[in-house]
C-alpha cells in the first residue's frame, strides 16, 4: 500500500483516497488488522490525512462464528443482532473468514450493536474518514452446496443449507436463478449465494408477536438497511459528512451514499457497460457511481488500462481498483508514457471538479443527474435513444470515449446545437448527424456544448490544495453569443451546509450583444470564498476582442491560445466573493440607461448596493473592458459615461 501510494504521487496522479481492501483484516475478520502485513497502518493513515488523503476502509457485514474470543460475535449474540431460522437459532453461512453470522439492520437493536464495534474499532485500531460496505447484497459463499469455494483456506466446508420453502422455491423462477442451472448442475433456487429466503427480520410484531419480514420481503434492501446506520456512526465520529461506498444499493441509497458497480472485468465490453451504469445509476438517484477502472478481475493491457482511465476521469466515483493476486494496474504501475497520458486526465477532471460540486448541489437538491444520456438534453432527437458510448457531464460537456482496441478515432453523433472541441476551441461544423473525431491515444475526445459557462479550479495533487487555487471560467458561447453557468461552494466537509445555508453559490452570464459578463452572488455564506480570486477566463466562440487590455493600470493581452481558437484574459485576481459586471466597449461608445441596448442588458439592476465608486479594469485602442462595481444611488442611473483612453477611473 505504502509504495503504490508514493509511486503514484511522485507521479503526479492526484490522491484524494486511499482505500483498504479486506487484506488490512486479520484472517478477514471485520474490526481487525492484521498485525504482521499491516503493522503501523494507524500511523500511516494519519500520514496520508495530513497530506490530504481521505482513508476508507472496507467492512463487510458478518461475524465468524467464533463465541468465545471475538467480542463482535459475542456481544452480537448477547444483544440479539443476528438473523435467525424461524424457531429462533442463529442462521449460519459461509464467508470470506469461514462460517459467519449475519446483522439484521431491520432492528434497532443492531444498529446500536453497529455503531458500537465501529467507534471501538476507530477509537483503540485505526482511524478512518468513510467506509466501504462490500458483500452487502448479502453475498455467502456455498449456499445449498456441499463446501464453499475457500474451504482449504478457513478450513471448514461448512455452508447454509435452506430446506425447501415457497419463498427459497417459487413457482416462477427469475432470469437470475434458472440461468444458474448448468453451472451447478442442479435445480438453482433463490437462496444460491445468499441467505435462505425464509430467513425472519425485522423487529417483532406487536399484533402478531412475529418478526415483520422474512428475508424474501427484503432481500433486495439488505445494503440499504446497511447504509443509513453506518453513515449516522461514522458522521458522529468524524463530524463530517463522510462518505459510504456499499456494493448493494436501492432507489434511495443515494441520499446517504455512493455505489460502485461491483466486480467487473478488465475486457472493453465491461468499459463500455460501465456507461450504461453510469446513466441508469443517476437515474436511480445514485450520482456518485463508478466502476473499477481498469477491471477489477483478469488483466488489461496497458492500452485498455490507458483508454479506461482516461474515461474513468470523468466518473463521478473515480477509482482504480483490482484483485490483491494480480499485476497491479494503478496510474503509477505502467510504463512512464502510459502514466503521463493518465496524469492528464485526471488533472482534466480536477479542473472541472467546480462544475461536477455544483452538479452535485442540484442532484442534492432537485433530484437532477450529474451524468446523463444525450437524449435527456435531446429527447425529440429519436437518435440519441440508441447512444450509450457517449455521455454529458450535466448538460454542456460531452465525452466520447475510446472503448475499442487500436482505435485512434471515435464516430461521434453531434446534436443540433453548437458544439466546441475543448482541446482546441474549433467548432464542430455538422449537427444531427455523425462525424469522425480523432482520438491518437493521448486523447480522449471531449465537446463543450455552446451556451454554458463552466466555473473550474487550478488542479493539484488533492483536493486539500487545489481548493486553494485560482478559478476560471470557461465561457463557451452559443449561436447567439451568450452562456450562462453557476458554482455552488462550500468547506466540502461540515454536514448539512445547504440546510444551515453555509456555502456560496453565485450566476455567471455572458452576453455578446451586450459585451458584458455579470457575475451575481446569490448566497455568500461561505467565509473562505474572500480568499479565493477570479484569475481568469477562457473563451470559446469569442471573436473581435482587442488583442490588449489594462487591468489596473497594467497591460494585459487577450490572448489567442497557441495552436487554438480559444482566447484567454489570464491575471485578473477578482475576489469570487463580490458581484461585478465586466463590459467590453467600443472606443468612444456611450452607455445610457435610456439606451435600448443597456435596457436588454438589465444595467440598472446591478447597481444596488454599495462600495461608492467604480473603475476602469482595462482601456485600449479598441475596446474597454469596464468593471463596474454596484452603487447604491438610485440616481446613478440617470447619468451618461464615454469612455475614452485617458480615463483610468471614474468617481
């Protein structure tokens, strides 16, 4: 762990978390360490904290069956936390640390159990800021079989075995189970994998005296009963929101969690199926899914490596995550021109983590996705409904992923809107039907859907230090010259910061007709955001500015990025805390708040408020970029301005 982790940052691949996969356990028993391989992981953990890294450790949720040394099992027992058979026994499995028990998280009692082994395990064993709930859905090992698969490993061939019942055996058989038959070579039933479905849970009836459930009623909400407890534990341990990454999830799991998408392969079929679940899991009100990058079983090549991760940038969960017994396939891993093409998509990603926060404030708050299909933005479009190897990040930015070996070009359909290449800012010249983008293996294609206005940060090694960069606002304009965008912001961590109205959240607006930006504060709750500057702005669509400016009396050129038609203002240091309107003028032109054109622009309702004077930001031969600060007189409006090259600042 200690070295994949230094390769990787003296790689310069952003960490934001490390994970700890069952290895860390002692014989794979939860609230464990083993105390050979992972002596000192408390003190390592604490290292990474300081340097920015999150820690999540994996638990799983059973208990050996050890009653007389392994306090989670004895204290299970002794609190009533187990699912039973129904004459009250203890229902018995087979797991990854031999023949186990399984929680009942449908009973109050278990959640108190819960939460006890976890604030005793990180209080006195390690500390940890989320957790990774896996064999939640809850997977067992040899369920109706004679041994389970790892018997010579826990040495006990010990397996549940569930009599037959309608609820193990219904009359109508799922896909799921009948297509079990050959491989087992038997009649495959429901409980194969799992628990016996007459299993009984749930608190106790008060009318009838009987558990609430049998296992059958709520299989399916096994993880989910996982999932809220454990958040409520580990939120009142760490005081902060947390994370949960569980395995098994249900319509709703996503108020409280993330979800990965289970153990997939390294083969480029599974690539593209992880796009699919990308949409179907926002869809299910999940947004933060990812898959494996990479393949988390069998061995990818370090072109299928390169291509998943250039890809998996843009998953809202991004993480590289494979088998303990096979070659490892982190960024770091691979050969340094592999590394560097993964490097750069991932600061790509960093960049943008602004717009995907802000994605996740309105997912929080309106129930929208963060990555969507192309016909949600197009659903009169009949094409888009068969595209699922192209996906939006919100509404503007499309990725068209590499998913098959060799290519160096993607077929891509392009909507009818106006459409940018973000690498380099030309325009897409087709709409409503396909065109060839190249795609040599340093590049994953990316489109910026005119209109938007996309507010990004500086990357860095981590969010720790990348939240202290500079931001900029990528200004991508539709056929009419306008965009518009938002940023949601907060400290990341304090829980419930839009219930308490902590955070920031401002408007940006571009008009070309009006050669003005505004950039309106909404909500400025958020104390750190005075700290951080507005430093510049990237234009996509833009033409006729001036090849200068002067900000504050020093020159600045807008610059035409090299090899591009993108133009850049860079060195603005605007505090994102304050409301500005910047104003492109013609040499000599006058602005009136009688003038139909500033009437359009709305440029009486920015002034409100005070400081008591406005300046220049930057006067050249052809144009003026004014920054207009809002005035709190009503009578300010009435007044008229020309701007000539002499004027450095009006009172």
């Amino acid at each position: 762990m200690q070295t994949v982790n230094q390769r990787n940052r003296d790689a310069g691949v952003p960490i934001d978390v490390q994970y700890a996969d069952i290895d860390y356990m002692d014989a794979n028993k939860i609230f464990t360490i083993d105390p050979v391989n992972y002596r000192g992981l408390r003190e390592y953990f604490l290292q990474l904290n300081t340097n920015g890294i999150r820690i999540i450790i994996m638990l799983d949720p059973f208990t050996i069956d050890d009653q007389k040394y392994y306090t989670p099992t004895i204290e299970g027992i002794k609190q009533d936390v187990f699912i039973k058979w129904e004459n009250g026994s203890l229902m018995k499995g087979a797991c990854w640390p031999g023949e186990v028990f399984s929680p009942d998280f449908f009973t109050n009692r278990t959640h108190i159990w819960w939460a006890q082994m976890i604030t005793d395990f990180r209080r006195v064993n390690l500390t940890f800021d989320g957790v990774w709930l896996d064999m939640n859905e809850p997977a067992m090992f040899g369920t109706n079989e004679d041994a389970p698969w790892n018997w010579n490993i826990t040495r006990s061939n010990h397996t549940l075995k569930c009599p037959l019942s309608t609820w193990d055996d219904p009359p109508y058989r799922t896909k799921a189970v009948f297509r079990y038959d050959e491989s087992v070579n038997r009649t495959s039933r429901l409980s194969d994998h799992t628990l016996c479905m007459s299993a009984i849970q749930g608190e106790i009836d008060s009318e009838t005296g009987k558990a609430m459930y049998r296992h059958y009623d709520v299989h399916s909400l096994y993880g989910w009963s996982q999932t809220k407890p454990t958040l409520d534990i580990i939120r009142s341990l760490t005081g902060q929101r947390s994370l949960l990454l569980p395995r098994s999830t249900f319509v709703g799991s996503g108020q409280w969690s993330a979800h990965w998408l289970g153990d997939n392969a390294a083969l480029w079929s599974e690539m593209k199926l992880s796009l699919i679940g990308l949409v179907e899991f926002n869809w299910f009100g999940i947004p933060m899914v990812g898959a494996d990058i990479c393949g988390f079983d069998q061995i990818p090549t370090q072109e299928m490596c390169t291509r998943w991760q250039q890809v998996g940038a843009f998953y809202p969960l991004a993480r590289n995550h494979n088998i303990w017994k096979l070659p490892d396939q982190d960024p770091g891993a691979w050969e340094p021109s592999a590394t560097a093409i993964m490097v750069s998509a991932l600061r790509i990603r960093y960049t943008l983590l602004p717009h995907y926060y802000t994605l996740f404030y309105k997912a929080h708050t309106q129930g929208s996705t963060v990555i969507r299909p192309l016909f949600h933005e197009y659903p009169t479009d009949k094409i888009t409904l068969d595209i699922y190897l192209q996906f939006l990040v919100g509404s503007h930015i499309m990725i068209a992923p590499v998913t098959d070996d060799g290519a160096r070009e993607v077929q891509v359909y392009i909507p009818a809107s106006k459409w940018y290449d973000y690498y380099t800012g030309v325009p897409v010249t087709v709409q409503a039907q396909y065109t060839t983008l190249q795609a040599p293996l340093t590049t994953i294609p990316i489109l910026l859907r005119g209109g938007i206005i996309i507010p990004t940060q500086l990357y860095a090694n981590n969010t720790k230090y990348s939240r202290m960069n500079p931001f900029n606002l990528i200004i991508v304009l539709d056929s009419n010259g306008n965009a518009e965008g938002d940023l949601f912001y907060d400290d990341g961590e304090t829980i419930d910061t839009i219930e308490t109205n902590a955070y920031f959240y401002a408007i940006y607006k571009w008009s070309s007709q009006c050669r003005q930006l505004k950039i309106e504060i909404i909500k400025n709750n958020y104390a750190q955001m005075s700290n951080l500057i507005l430093n510049s702005l990237t234009f996509y669509g833009l033409s006729g500015v001036s090849s200068n400016i002067i900000v504050n009396g020093k020159q600045m050129p807008v610059i035409q990025k090299s090899q591009t038609q993108i133009m850049e203002v860079i060195g603005l240091g605007l505090s994102m805390s304050k409301n500005y309107t910047l104003m492109w003028l013609q040499q000599n032109e006058t602005w009136s708040s009688n003038d139909q054109n500033n009437a359009a622009c709305n440029w009486k309702s920015t002034y409100t408020t005070s400081p008591t004077r406005n300046r220049v930001l930057s006067v050249d031969s052809e144009y003026h970029v004014f920054l207009a600060y809002t005035l709190s007189s009503n009578n300010y409006t009435d007044n008229t301005y020309r701007f000539t090259r002499s004027v450095h600042g009006l009172l």
